[in-house]
C-alpha cells in the first residue's frame, strides 16, 4: 500500500466539527475536531483532559487547547505514517510515532516546548480514540486516555529533557502580562 493511500484527500466540516478520514492497518479511522470557528481554521484539539480543581475544590475547570486545522490534521498525519510502518499497533508504537515527531520536531527548531509536545500528544489520544471506535464501536476510556497521555508525556520528559523547554513566569511580579521566559526542563528538575 502506498503512503498516500493512508489519507483522505480532504478534511470534512460539518456541524461544528472538522473531520478526516485515514486508513491505519486496514482500520478506517475518523478524527474529528470540534471548530473553534465557523469556517474551521482552527479547532479544539485537547482529548482526554481531567478537570482541574479551583477555589478549594468547589469549582472545577477544564483547560482547551486549540490548533490551525491544517497544522493538526499534519501532525495527525505524521504519526499516523509513522505508526502504520510499525509491525503492530499498541503502547510501543504509539511511543515510538510520539517520539519520531517530538525528534522531528527538535531537529527543526532545536527545542521543544510544552505546549508543542502537548499538541503532539493530543494528536495521538485522537489517533488511540478513533482506533477504539474503529475496532469495538466506542470511544477510548477517558480515564485510561488522561493517564495514557500523562505516561506518554513523562516518557518524552524522560528521553528529551535538555530539548523540552517550559515557560517560567514571574510570581514575584505585580503585572500579570509580564513576560516570561523559557527554561528547559531539566533547568526546574
């Protein structure tokens, strides 16, 4: 099967979501994004997020990351090639396509920061998701897919710790729009 044959022509957007069809392993597989806008250019991306609890708990908070379209549906498409070379499908590859981007990704900027690995994992936990609704009709528990991504996540904390950069404010600072600075990782470990 050639390498073009893995992807759809062109992304779908339909009644506030934007959706792309791919074949992974004889799998179709359906990732779909909610819009942020009307016409599609950027979409919600963030999947299996755990709430984040405020004010002592009595309120909670879910964050959301969104991402140009076209820049996620790539991102989708790189691990997605990536993983469809693998013998077969499961945490391994899944680590291995993550760390083949991240690798990517490094060579091309000399860093990687949070938020770009973020974007990279949720890409992924779109990919395990839609892999679930391909083989047994439902979607990936959502409390296995928030774990998934943090293992994924301090796994390439782990391999790439002088490459992984951070953003370190200033909590001294009596502006909240003070700039902040990036520091690697392995700076606040």
């Amino acid at each position: 099967m050639g390498l073009f044959s893995i992807f759809s022509n062109k992304a779908v957007n339909s009644g506030g979501y934007t959706s792309k069809t791919y074949k992974l392993k004889n799998m179709k597989l359906i990732i779909k994004a909610e819009n942020v806008d009307a016409p599609g250019t950027k979409v919600y991306i963030q999947l299996f997020t755990r709430p984040i609890p405020l004010y002592g708990g009595t309120v909670e908070a879910t964050s959301r990351q969104m991402a140009d379209t076209t820049e996620f549906f790539a991102d989708v498409e790189g691990l997605i090639s990536f993983m469809h070379k693998s013998p077969e499908l499961g945490k391994q590859s899944s680590y291995d396509a993550l760390k083949n981007s991240c690798t990517k990704h490094i060579q091309q900027y000399g860093r990687l920061i949070d938020t770009d690995l973020d974007m990279y994992l949720y890409c992924l936990m779109h990919i395990v998701n839609a892999v679930d609704v391909a083989c047994i009709g439902k979607n990936f528990d959502v409390n296995k897919g928030a774990a998934l991504f943090q293992e994924m996540k301090e796994a390439m904390y782990e391999t790439f710790p002088r490459y992984i950069f951070v953003n370190r404010y200033n909590p001294l600072s009596p502006n909240p729009f003070d700039k902040y600075e990036l520091v690697p990782l392995s700076e606040l470990r």
